[in-house]
C-alpha cells in the first residue's frame, strides 16, 4: 500500500493564553526553536531527533513561558521490533506517546525541556515449547529527556540541545532495544531499551 508523504498538515486553535494544535507537524523533540539552519532537509539527522507525528498538543502560555502536553502517535517515523519497521508496535501498546516541556522565551533568548514516555508492545503472542500460541502481555516503556537554549541577535544565532532518549528509533536516531530475558516454556520475552546521549 503506498501512502502519500505527509509532511505537515493541521489545525492550531489559539486563544488569549491556551492554544490547541491537532495534526500532524514536528515532534515537541524535533522542532521548534531550536530548529537548526541548514541548506539540506536531514536538519542534524542522525545526531538530532527528525520526527514528524500525528499528535495533539496543548500549550498553556502564561507570559514568557510555556507549558505543553502533547499526544503523539506514529505514522511514518517508526519503531523498529521483531517484523521490522511498523507502528503495528505502537497500535499493540494502545497508549499515545505522551511529551511534558516546558519553554521561556524573552529578547531573543529561549531556553526549556522536554520528557517523553513512549510505550510499545513488540509481540502480541508467543509460541511456548509446546507448540501452543500464548497472548503476550509485555510492554516496553521507554523514558527520553531533552534541553534546549537558542540565542539570537541580529545575525547571530547559537543553539543547544541534549538528548538521551531510550529505544528513540522512531526519530531516525541509532537506539533500540534488547530481549533481557526467554522464558522457552511460553517464548516470553522481556526488553530493555538501549540508551543513548545525542
């Protein structure tokens, strides 16, 4: 089946303190301002997150600084398991990957941070030495930290930004995750995330 590529297409409320984006746009990791400049599309790809997700994402914007909860899901940036690249793993574990950030911005300086809890449920059943099929109930819970500072004034600009982010596959970064323990009676699995500093 072939999908049409989907760069950015949404619809963002914005009243006096609070705004409403649904759609897809940049992941809270990939955007922003900290957007780095740049003749070629990668835009630091692979020492950067490159994601963009269908998600909804409320901002509340009390003055100079901002507090967001964002919603996400995956369509084209995906995670990897044991049938290659799918969002099938996304679809299994029900749950939205969930992002808290925060942002100050004030004369050209912005500085914030985000956290992000993604989940992902790599196999559905199992085969048990018996030939029997069991349901598989593990999840994988992945924790990702990320700050961030931008300064500009007239032409000059500088940015910042670390990351460490477990099983972060899905921004088309080196990570994954690893089975840490077999049980060969029922073939189920245990994971544990690769971590990586960006």
């Amino acid at each position: 089946v072939y999908l049409f590529r989907l760069r950015k297409a949404f619809v963002l409320f914005n009243w006096k303190k609070t705004s409403l984006l649904v759609g897809q746009t940049w992941h809270p990791f990939g955007g922003g301002d900290i957007f780095p400049q740049l003749p070629s599309l990668n835009t630091g790809s692979p020492f950067r997150p490159f994601n963009r997700s269908p998600q909804v994402r409320y901002d509340y914007k009390p003055g100079y600084w901002t507090a967001s909860l964002t919603g996400a899901y995956q369509q084209q940036y995906l995670s990897y398991g044991p049938c290659g690249a799918s969002n099938t793993y996304k679809r299994d574990a029900v749950l939205p990957e969930m992002v808290l950030g925060i942002d100050h911005t004030k004369n050209g300086v912005s500085f914030g941070g985000n956290i992000d809890y993604n989940t992902i449920k790599p196999r559905v059943t199992t085969t048990g030495s018996d030939g029997k099929i069991y349901n598989s109930g593990q999840i994988l819970g992945s924790l990702s930290y990320m700050v961030y500072g931008r300064y500009q004034h007239k032409k000059l600009m500088m940015l910042f930004q670390g990351f460490l982010g477990q099983n972060v596959t899905h921004f088309t970064l080196n990570s994954g995750y690893g089975i840490s323990d077999f049980n060969p009676e029922t073939g189920e699995e245990h994971y544990t995330n690769y971590n990586g500093l960006y």
